[in-house]
C-alpha cells in the first residue's frame, strides 16, 4: 500500500500523504512555510527524488507519478474509438470531440 501518492504536473510534482505514517513524516521532515494545494504538498522534481529516497529508507511506500499528458486526446463520439491521440482525423471530424 502506498503512504503518499503523487501526481506529476511537469514542473511541479504533487505529493499527498494517505496514511497515518505519511502524516507523521511529514509533520517530522516537512517545515510549516512550504506549499500546499489543499491536502497536497507541491514540490519540484529533484525534491521528490529525495523525498522517495527517505520513504525507501524509512520503509515508506509510493506510486510512481506518471509522466503528464502531452497531448490533446479526441474522443469519437460515435464510440467506435474510445481515444485517438492528438488526431482527431482517425475518426470522422464531425464525430470528434476534444477530451
């Protein structure tokens, strides 16, 4: 079971704490004056890196972000294609909706 989930956002990497253990990390490593996005904190990459690494030596478990969306997803409205990736040609125009 993961302890924080984290959702990557490109230049910025959201890291939420789901357990009990994730929360007393944090309160223990993370000082009061940082960024939070409602009950996530938002950090740059390389600060992750490090978080991930004190999670493996404390025992801690996390997902690995997946890369962000770099592209435009159309959708055909007809349901004969559920997504085609930044074409909407692969379906007929008039059926493409932009996801």
């Amino acid at each position: 079971m993961s302890d924080f989930y984290l959702s990557n956002h490109g230049a910025l990497i959201g890291v939420r704490p789901v357990s009990e253990a994730a929360s007393v990390w944090v309160a223990a490593h993370i000082p009061a004056n940082v960024l939070w996005l409602g009950n996530m904190l938002v950090a740059t990459p390389s600060y992750v890196g490090l978080f991930m690494h004190a999670w493996d030596v404390e025992g801690l478990g996390y997902n690995q972000p997946s890369a962000p969306r770099t592209y435009n997803c159309f959708r055909c409205r007809d349901g004969e294609m559920s997504c085609v990736y930044g074409d909407p040609f692969r379906c007929d125009w008039g059926k493409a909706q932009n996801d």
